[in-house]
C-alpha cells in the first residue's frame, strides 16, 4: 500500500490536518502532529515559569537575566514558535542548536524535526544529521523521541526499523505511538494487528486511534462502549478531543476474521 503524502512520493504518511479550537495546521507524512504534541508536552514538563519575555534577537530577554537551562528553555520556545510560523529559518535553527549545545534535551528532537519538516531542505541532505539526532535522544531518553525517530525512519521506508521504534515508545509510555505502529502494520496487510493496537491506544486515551475505530466498529457493538468508556476515562477532562482529517479510505481495515 502506497498512501498518498502531501508532496508526492516523497511523503509516504498521510496528510493530516489537527482541528483544536480555532487552529488548523497541516502536517506532511504520518505522525507528524503527533511528534509535536509530545515535544510540546514534554518541555511543558521541564519547563520553569519565567514569565513572559520580549525576543528581539538571540538572547532577546531584555533586562531579564536568565541562566544555564532556564536561558535554553527561552532559546527552545522561541525557535519552536518561529519555526512553526515560517519564514525565519534561520534562526530558529540558530536557536535550537544553541539549546542543544547546552545540554536542552527536547532541542535534540526539536531540532531533528525542524531539519526534516521545516528547514525546506531536502530529506537526503539532512537525513544522516536527523537520524544522528533522534539516536542520541532515545538513547537519552528523551520523551517522544522514539516515536519521532520512528516517523523519520516511515518516511524513508525503514519499516522495520520504523516498527521497533514505535514499539519502544509505546512500551515508554508515549501514547501518541500507536496509531503510527498501526500504520506500519495496516501497510503491510496486517489489519487485526493494527486493530488491536487501535484498540489498547484509544482505551489510553489516543483521539486518533479512537477517530479511526469510529470509522471500523459498529457503534451498536458493545465493545465500541468498552472502548468508548476506556478512551473517555484516560483523556483529562479539560483537554478537548482533536480532530484528524485524512484521505477516505486509508484506514479501513480488514477484520473479517473478528
């Protein structure tokens, strides 16, 4: 199966679109919205109160004094906020290898994703340097850094290797790995695998998984409720549910043997 990416054959993932509140953003290949939320959340954990700063160029803190961690963790949120609007290239790579330069653990995904997503170069020219990044992360232990190593690795056809990635970050706890392993195992024609790995995702609070079970359980069967009750219990009750949009068709499954 050879699913249809936002940029022709060089995307292998599905073209996705996150719907929260009042936002949209389009993401290229599969998982990238997912590797971003776990990014995000990650340096939501890490991250010390300082307030709100003025950036007016590389330290931009004004008459702010910021230090060690604290000074990088300005630097990450910055790059991350210029590299998600676009045009500002340049320093937001400035900026997140400064932060990794300091020892700013997500900086080390941040920037890998940056380089492959956002820096408009091509994937065979910063590849070496992406997957170098994503390998010290995991093997640092940087939460979500599994799951990015292992989109990286779809998008370059490395499945296997793509398998035992999301494997791993599933196994870490990184709830939005599963729908990724699912489409690993969906394109390999293994559909009562990847169901099965829906399942226990959306009973863990995976809005994707449980979009995509919506479209392949009878909502009169009572395991739809099973899952409905599992996924509802797991979400925080003040995060709204997401929405993904996706090609018709992609994610039907094949569970006549269920």
């Amino acid at each position: 199966m050879q699913p249809a990416g936002s940029e022709g054959s060089r995307v292998r993932g599905i073209p996705l679109c996150f719907v929260r509140e009042v936002g949209v953003h389009w993401v290229r290949g599969l998982g990238v919205f997912m590797r971003r939320l776990s990014i995000a959340r990650q340096g939501g954990e890490d991250r010390a109160v300082l307030g709100q700063f003025s950036f007016g160029g590389h330290l931009g803190c004004g008459r702010h004094i910021v230090s060690g961690m604290n000074e990088a963790q300005l630097w990450f949120d910055r790059a991350d906020e210029l590299a998600t609007r676009g045009g500002h290239e340049e320093e937001a790579e400035r900026l997140l290898r400064d932060a990794v330069a300091v020892g700013h653990r997500p900086a080390l995904v941040r920037l890998a994703e940056f380089l492959w997503h956002e820096s408009g170069r091509d994937w065979q020219d910063v590849v070496a340097e992406v997957e170098e990044l994503l390998s010290r992360a995991v093997g640092e232990g940087v939460p979500g850094a599994a799951n990015a190593f292992g989109c990286v690795l779809v998008d370059t056809e490395q499945d296997d290797r793509a398998d035992e990635m999301f494997r791993r970050a599933i196994a870490e706890g990184d709830r939005n790995a599963g729908a990724n392993l699912a489409w690993v195992l969906h394109g390999r024609g293994a559909d009562r695998a990847a169901y099965d790995v829906l399942v226990s995702a959306a009973k863990n609070g995976d809005d994707f998984a449980y979009q995509i079970l919506g479209e392949n359980v009878d909502r009169a069967d009572p395991l739809w409720a099973e899952i409905t009750d599992a996924w509802s219990t797991s979400r925080s009750t003040d995060e709204p549910p997401s929405l993904f949009c996706y090609r018709r068709g992609s994610w039907d499954l094949d569970l006549t043997d269920r």
